[in-house]
C-alpha cells in the first residue's frame, strides 16, 4: 500500500463507516411502496450485515414487517429522490452533517414521542437525526518507538522534536486534522469553531516529511498492522481491529475527536411511522448492545450494557475516561460549511 504524503480524500466521515470489517452486506434492493414494507440503507459490507442482524431482522419479525436493505448511502441520490417526489428509502445511515443541514428539506422531522431521545449523549440529537454508533478520531502510537516518554496528547503529536518518527492522519477536510492541529496550537476545544484554516494549515505544513494522510480508513487500518507510522490519529475501530488483528499501537485518550453515525429519514419516505418504530428500536439498550458486541462501535443508548472482551472494552469510546477527555467535533458548524471547508483543503493539499 502507498499512503500519499497529501492527499484530498474521497468520503470523509462515510470511509469510516463503511471501514470497520471486511465481510458482504447480506443483501440489497429496492424498497417496495405498502406499509407492510421498510427499506434501510448502509454503507454495505459488515456493517451494515451486523446493524441487519441486531436491528432490522428482529425488529421486523417483531411487527410482522418485510425488511428490504439498500446500499449504499448516497447523498445526491436522498436529494434527487427527494426533488423528484420518488423516495424509496425509509431509514438511512449517514453522517451527522448531511441531516442536520438538510433538516426539513431532506430530512424527515423524527417522532421523539416513538423516540426516547433522553438516552442519548449529550449533543447529539438533531430534529432530523439521533446516533446509532459512536467512535472517536485518537491518537496512538508505538511503544516500541516511545518506551520510555510516549505521548501523552494530541500536542505531541506535533512535536518532532520531542517525539521524532512518522505520523500518519486523516487526509479529508472533516476527518478531524484540522481540529488536532488547533489543538495542538494551543485552541481549546470550545474555541475551535469557526476553524481557522490558515493557523491549522502552518501547523500541519511545520511537520514537513513527517507527515502523510490516509485516504480512507481500511488504509489506515493497513498501516497499523504493517506498521509504516510511529503515531497516528486514526478511527478507533480501525484502531480496534488492527490490534485483534496483532497490531500493539497504544491509544492516547487526551484530545480525542468524539464522532458518531446517525439515522435519519428521507423526505417523504413511504413508510415514515414504521421508520420512527425501526429507530426506536435500533437504538434501544438491547439492540444497541447487540451491535457494540459484534461491532467495534460505542453504544449511544445510556442504558446499553455490552458484554466486551478486555481488547474491546480498552477500544470502548463509551467508557467515562474517553468522554471526559474527548470532546465532539461541532456537527452544526460542519453542517454549514463543510463545502466551504473541504474547498480550504483541498485548495492546500494540492498547493
């Protein structure tokens, strides 16, 4: 695999979700219109098999319902759908941004008398759309690189001084580089927005060589198991399955970027009341920790108690120690200017 030392990323946010495993979506298909019918949408590959296997299949045995699965989440598509008063989709598993800033125009109003929205974290219930898994943008490293003083925090990243080697980041505008390179700038998390580009720009342009972006997450998995960077700011569960898989990075908690999918229901879905049932039940405590037991994702239901191994448990973004040294990229912010932002981007990556 070639990382490329600057690179313009291709999906952001939705690489990462489709990252995590390596097996085929159960199905897909179109939805049909009755409502005796719900058709979901993923990002495909196991992902989407496992949010099938502890939401969608018992959830429609439960209410007699035919579960009809598409893949994958394509945003022009909600939109031309949408404009053309043609949806087939009910439910669709997205970024935050895309619903919260289309909320009302391509995003249903969500049924908070069917959805429970107390059981949330903090900060990440929109009137359009309510997570279904979280994870967390973290930095790791090497410990045989650093035995002796390893990193401590996102500032360290940056120190090459102090902490020489190759680091490898997020090669796309919401990938979360710019926020760390804040951080390390000395911003502080409630400061960050609006970003400032050029500040964040200096500081990444000063690690030089040193640095170079991973475009999609299974890549950056591929790094960490072949071991091409001595520290990295990567998805935690990439990070997760290329520690199963032998990797020995080490996680750094401190300044971890707190990310998550969401739900949401296209305008005008067909099936809209049987769609606010299906959210209700996908982020129930029960099906929430189904998926965090097969899936190297944080469950967002308070109530969720996962049965985890110990590897899984250190990866474990829900864990009070990941959250009150985390902090939440600001997905209202992103939702207004993430096309502004990515032009910033790439406008530097390619200079």
């Amino acid at each position: 695999m070639q990382i490329r030392s600057r690179c313009l990323g291709a999906a952001a946010l939705t690489a990462a979700l489709a990252l995590l495993t390596t097996a085929c979506s159960t199905g897909s298909g179109s939805s049909g219109s009755g409502s005796d019918s719900l058709t979901f949408t993923s990002y495909g590959s196991g992902y989407q098999k496992a949010q099938a296997t502890a939401w969608l299949e018992p959830w429609a045995e439960e209410a007699g319902v035919k579960a009809i699965e598409d893949q994958p989440t394509d945003y022009a598509k909600i939109k031309t759908m949408v404009d053309a008063g043609r949806v087939t989709w009910d439910v669709v598993d997205t970024e935050p941004f895309f619903p919260v800033g289309a909320c009302g125009k391509y995003a249903e109003k969500l049924d908070f008398t069917k959805i429970d929205k107390t059981k949330f974290p903090e900060g990440t219930v929109s009137d359009c759309a309510v997570p279904d898994a979280m994870y967390s943008l973290v930095l790791v490293y090497d410990p045989e690189k650093y035995p002796d003083a390893p990193p401590t925090s996102v500032a360290d990243f940056f120190d090459t001084e102090k902490f020489p080697g190759k680091r490898l980041a997020p090669g796309f505008a919401t990938g979360g580089s710019m926020e760390a390179a804040l951080l390390a700038d000395g911003v502080t998390p409630e400061q960050l927005y609006p970003l400032d580009y050029d500040r964040a720009f200096t500081k990444l342009d000063a690690l030089g060589d040193d640095l170079a972006f991973w475009e999609t997450s299974a890549q950056s998995q591929q790094a960490l198991e072949s071991k091409q960077a001595d520290m990295a700011l990567v998805w935690s569960g990439r990070a997760y399955m290329a520690a199963k898989n032998g990797s020995a990075y080490t996680p750094v908690w401190e300044d971890n970027m707190l990310a998550y999918a969401v739900l949401m229901v296209p305008k005008g879905a067909p099936n809209k009341d049987l769609a606010m049932d299906f959210i209700a039940y996908a982020t129930s405590a029960e099906a929430q920790s189904a998926f965090a037991e097969d899936q190297p994702y944080a469950a967002v239901n308070s109530d969720a108690k996962p049965e985890l191994d110990a590897l899984a448990e250190q990866w474990n973004t829900a864990r009070a120690e990941v959250q009150e040294k985390g902090f939440y990229q600001d997905v209202a912010w992103w939702a207004e200017n993430q096309d502004a932002a990515t032009e910033k981007w790439t406008s530097w990556a390619t200079g």
